[in-house]
C-alpha cells in the first residue's frame, strides 16, 4: 500500500483542514504575542505538557497495538496485538532500566530519538497530505526528517539553553542529582554556535534543493513556509509551553490522522466529511491504554529514586515515561513507514 492510498478525496481534504489549520494557528497564536514581548509565568507554561496525558499527546500512541495491522489492510487480531505488546515490554522495559542506571545517557537517547520521530511524522504528513513531489530520493527524506525533528529538538536548545538544561536536570535528577555533569559540555555557547552554523547550513540546502526538484510549487512553498515558521515560534516561545502545545496539536494531532486513515470505519466518516465521529472512533480505540498507561506512570512514581514534589519535577516525571513509551512507538511507526512506503522512490 503506498502513501496516499488511502486518501481519496473527500476525506483526503476533510483531514488536511481538521489537521494542518489548527497547527497553524496555534504555533502562530503563540509566537506573536511573545514577539510583542509577552511574558507567563514558568509554572503556567507547563499546562499543555499536562493537557497532554489526555489530549492528544499521551492518547495517540495508545493505537499502536491496532495501527500496524490496519496500515496493511488487515484486521487485528490477537497475534497482532501481542507482538505490539511484545515489543513495548521488552524494548520500553529495557529503555526504562536504562534511566536508572544511566539518567543522563537516557536523556541524550530520549532527544536523539524524539528529533527522528517528530520528523518521521512531519515526513509522513509532507508525503501523504501535501503531496510533496520535492523529497525526490531517500536523503532529500532523510534530510527533512532531520530538519523537521531539530526545530523542536534543537532550535529551544539554541534560544534557550538556560531553559533547556533546567528540563534537563529535572529529568535526570529524579534518577540521579548531579548525572546531568556529563551532558554540560552540551549547552556551552560555543557547541551551540557550532550547532546553529550546520543546522542552519542544513535547513537552506534541504530548502534549496526540494525547490530546484519541485514540479508543483504549493507543496514546497506549505514545507518552507512551516520550517521557517517552526523555526520562529522554537526562538521566541519557551521551551516548555512550545513543545507542549507543539506535541499535542503538531506532531500527535498529525499521528492520529495517519491513523484514521488506515481505519476503515474513520475513512468512512471522512469520506462523509464528518471529522467528530472519525475521531470519536479513535477515542474509543484509546481510551483503554491510555487509562492502562496512567497506572504505568504511576508505578513509575512508587520506583524512581527520587519522587517529584513540584509540579516541573511532576511534568519531568511525566516526560520519562513518554521517553520510555517512545522507543516502542518508534518502532511502530517506522514499520508503517515502510508498509506504506514512505521512504520509497
């Protein structure tokens, strides 16, 4: 099944609306003002990272266990079901040992495999809902998805080391105070322009060569114009409250469409331009293991060395263990890459 087979209109543009302009006017809703000057308060701007144990963020990997067998036409079945549950046991288990064990190399992994996978889903999003005829070959892909990943992986890093390296001790402190020594180096002024120079050099080049092979300008421009866009509203809105309403109406709102789209009941309700009951379907669908997930997470709090008692160290707690639901997720969505051959020629 390739990419867009799925996306006949007219559910194919009842999803690019319910998706992409909600996106568009928060990430913009967020940065003018901040453009302007505004200021909130640090613990407000943790209210979209909560938001998302139950709006969007936390619920759109709660399908993984259905997502693989429909991306390939099938019905799930329970064979299908436990080789999901399979691989989150062994590999989010092996992942969650590893934070007690090493905090601070947990935290460099849980970046490096955040930055692919948020740009694996802006990838797929490019591919399959803006027809994007300029990612020609496997490293023009390859190149986006390290674009799309560091504009909220790397960019906060870049605006806002201070803020930055704060999530980062509140993560690794939980584990171990102090372990956050051995990632220092990573905030120094000097990596950071180091950083900034090839990042940049990279985001004009990607740009520049997906124009030169584009045959229908529009979807080239809606890449540019989001990547210098995310690329703004990662500079100026900090760190927390941007990535936490970037999670939840970006990347997963982005996700869980992929995943109406390979559920046949969704599709039908977007071939009849009805999005609530598409997403009412995926509802249902997550309700189970998302509920299931707060019990981990709780459990997760009874084990961690040293418990949260404010609310960032609360939000940190509530990051690792999307860390440790991640990889799995990961492997997940890199299968349904390749199942609907996104990487393909």
């Amino acid at each position: 099944m390739g990419v867009t087979d799925r996306l006949a209109a007219p559910a194919r543009e009842t999803i690019r609306r319910t998706v992409f302009l909600p996106s568009w006017v928060a990430s913009a809703a967020l940065a003018v003002p901040f453009l302007a000057g505004l200021s909130v308060p640090p613990t407000l701007q943790y209210v979209p990272l909560v938001a998302s144990v139950l709006v969007l963020g936390l619920p759109h990997g709660a399908v993984d266990h259905l997502a693989v067998a429909r991306s390939r036409g099938e019905r799930p079945d329970w064979r299908a079901i436990a080789r999901v549950f399979a691989l989150y046991g062994l590999v989010g288990g092996a992942y969650a040992v590893g934070w007690f064990l090493t905090p601070a190399a947990a935290f460099v992994l849980f970046i490096a495999v955040t930055w692919f996978h948020w740009g694996q889903g802006d990838l797929y999003a490019l591919r399959a809902l803006a027809d994007a005829d300029h990612l020609r070959s496997v490293p023009q892909r390859a190149a986006t998805v390290i674009v799309r990943g560091g504009l909220p992986m790397l960019v906060p890093l870049l605006a806002f080391p201070g803020w930055y390296r704060r999530v980062a001790v509140d993560l690794v402190a939980l584990f171990a105070p102090g372990a956050v020594a051995a990632i220092e180096w990573a905030f120094r002024a000097d990596v950071r322009a180091a950083l900034a120079v090839a990042y940049g050099a990279l985001v004009v080049g990607t740009l520049a060569v997906g124009y030169a092979r584009a045959e229908n300008p529009a979807p080239w421009r809606l890449d540019a114009a989001e990547t210098l866009g995310l690329t703004a509203y990662f500079a100026v809105v900090p760190p927390v409250l941007a990535i936490g309403v970037y999670f939840c109406l970006w990347h997963s709102l982005r996700h869980v469409a992929r995943l109406l789209l390979v559920d046949d009941d969704a599709v039908a309700a977007l071939r009849g331009r009805d999005p609530t009951a598409a997403f009412t379907q995926f509802a249902r669908d997550a309700l189970p293991l998302t509920v299931a997930s707060l019990g981990l997470l709780a459990g997760l709090y009874v084990l961690v060395p040293n418990p949260p008692a404010t609310v960032p160290e609360w939000v940190a707690l509530y990051l690792v263990f999307i860390a440790v639901v991640t990889l799995p997720h990961v492997v997940v969505v890199t299968v349904m890459d390749r199942t609907q051959r996104v990487w393909a020629y």
